[in-house]
C-alpha cells in the first residue's frame, strides 16, 4: 500500500527537481520528504531519484513510473470529486498565478470576496509578471495574457478583447505636453517594462487599419508591471498598458489616454488549467466572477 502524503510528495519533488522545495510547499521539514520517497522506493523496489549534493533528477525507473503517480493521484481526486456535495466541493486550497498589477489592482477585490463567499477555501496567490510554467509550478490556475499557443493545457477566455493604451499623468501632460504624432511619442520618456525576458520598447499602433511600430526610449525599466504603472501615475513618463491594468486609474482620472485615435495591440486575458480534471467547482465558480469583473 502506499500513503497518499508520499506519493503527492513524490510528484510536486519530480515537478521541482528539490526536496527542499516539495518540503516548503508542504511546509514540512526536508527529512519528512526524503523519508516519503524511501518508502516508496522500498515498496517498488526502484530507485526513483538520482541525488547528488549539487543535483535531483529522476531515473529512468522514476520517469517511468511518474505518470502512474499523477493518474492514481488524478483518480482519486476524481472520486472525491463524487461524493461531495456542492457546497462542499468549494473547499480545500485554490493555488492562484496572476500578472502583478493585474492582480494587485483590478483582481484583489474579486479574490477577497470570493473567498469570503466560501469561508473553507482558501487562497494562495502568487503575483509575478514572469511566464508561470501550469506544469511545473505549483499552481491550479494562471491568468495569463496573451493568445493561447499551447494545446496541451485548457485555455479559457476572461478577456478577449483587451488592448494596451498610452496613458500619462495629467501633471506630466501639463508639463511636457500632449503627444500628437507618434514622431512625438518617439521624443517623449517612456516607461519600459521587461516582458518575456526583454525590453518591451517597441510599441505597436494601428490607425485606419494600418499598423505602426514605434521605437521608445526612457529614463527607467522595470520587470515589475505594476511599478511601470506607479511611476506613470507619478508622472515620471508615458507607459503603454493592458487596459484593464489602468480602467480604475482612467476612471479616477489619476491617468489620461493619448493619442486616442491610434489603436494599442490585443492582449487577451486567459485562465490556463493544466488539465481539464483541474476545473473543480471553485475554479469554475472563480472563472465566472474574474470574466464579470474584467467586462464590468
């Protein structure tokens, strides 16, 4: 027989190449995760993990048997799944992966008052703006934006229709002034953020169907999106945003469009499951009020 702890142990250790990792995940000590995978390694009479001091990989035998793993994991959670009532399904952990300024602005509210709805659940949300792995990570569902280009993992649209804008401050308009040509836009301090792992100075802009490309230069970059949109908000610059990121700023009039007559690029949001068993009731019930809020 094998204890369901280490085989959910054995599994998120392979997906983290770590011990250690698995063990923070759990929050229990390294030592209880090795012991895990000794068990196991003793009932199968395989050695599933090659360890160095420097280095955690799986053998043949462990790739081999890994998968196994994840579908008597899947099939139990399957029959849980069964048995519960639906008040009851809304319960347990929801692992959340979220753009930062996304999250922190328009999304936080929504994440409070869902899991006040259901008091058991409860949330852990991770904000980054870098590409979360649903695979590896540790995570049940990812906000991402962007056009699905993966077919191995479930995609459902939140946002389709979502478009950066230009948007500065009102103080900076008043001291610089208004952009009027994007020959203006390309004078003006730009605000970069770094996405995908480079600088995202190359503006896209469309008018009467014609696309543009506009190169930007400025006094400050960042890999944190959210920083990008303080810094505009504090009239350091002119950023190009997600309009959903800045609809509150624009609304509060804390931020102004510019050159509205040019249309940003798409950027949709998605909500990405590694799998389709991954769509409980709560990451379904989540779904539906992230697509209300966003549309709103």
């Amino acid at each position: 027989m094998f204890r369901l702890e280490d085989l959910s142990l054995f599994v998120r250790a392979a997906a983290l190449s770590s011990f250690s990792e698995a063990a923070r995940e759990a929050s229990i000590p390294p030592a209880q995760v090795s012991s895990a995978i000794k068990r196991l390694e003793t009932a199968l009479k395989i050695r599933l993990f090659a360890r160095s001091t420097r280095s955690l990989r799986l053998t043949v035998e462990g790739e081999t048997w890994l998968p196994f793993a994840v579908q008597m994991l899947d099939t139990l959670q399957d029959g849980l799944q069964q048995i519960h009532t639906p008040d009851d399904e809304v319960r347990g952990t929801l692992q959340i992966a979220v753009p930062s300024d996304l999250g922190r602005n328009l999304l936080l509210d929504v994440f409070r008052r869902f899991r006040e709805r259901h008091p058991a659940l409860r949330l852990r949300i991770l904000f980054s703006d870098h590409r979360t792995d649903v695979f590896k990570d540790p995570v049940d569902v990812a906000f991402r934006y962007g056009d699905n280009d993966d077919a191995s993992f479930v995609s459902l649209p939140v946002a389709p229709e979502n478009r950066r804008v230009l948007v500065a401050s009102p103080a900076w308009i008043a001291r610089h002034g208004e952009p009027k040509t994007l020959a203006d836009l390309e004078k003006c301090n730009a605000l970069t953020y770094v996405l995908r792992g480079s600088v995202f100075d190359r503006w896209s802009l469309s008018r009467d169907g014609v696309e543009h490309q506009v190169q930007v230069s400025g006094s400050i970059t960042s890999d944190d999106a959210e920083v990008i949109r303080r810094l505009a908000i504090a009239g350091e610059g002119i950023a190009f945003k997600s309009t959903l990121d800045v609809s509150d700023d624009l609304r509060e009039g804390r931020l102004q469009v510019l050159l509205p007559n040019y249309q940003g690029d798409n950027v949709p949001l998605n909500m990405i499951c590694p799998h389709r068993k991954q769509l409980s009731a709560a990451v379904r019930l989540l779904y539906e009020e992230v697509k209300t809020r966003c549309a709103g």
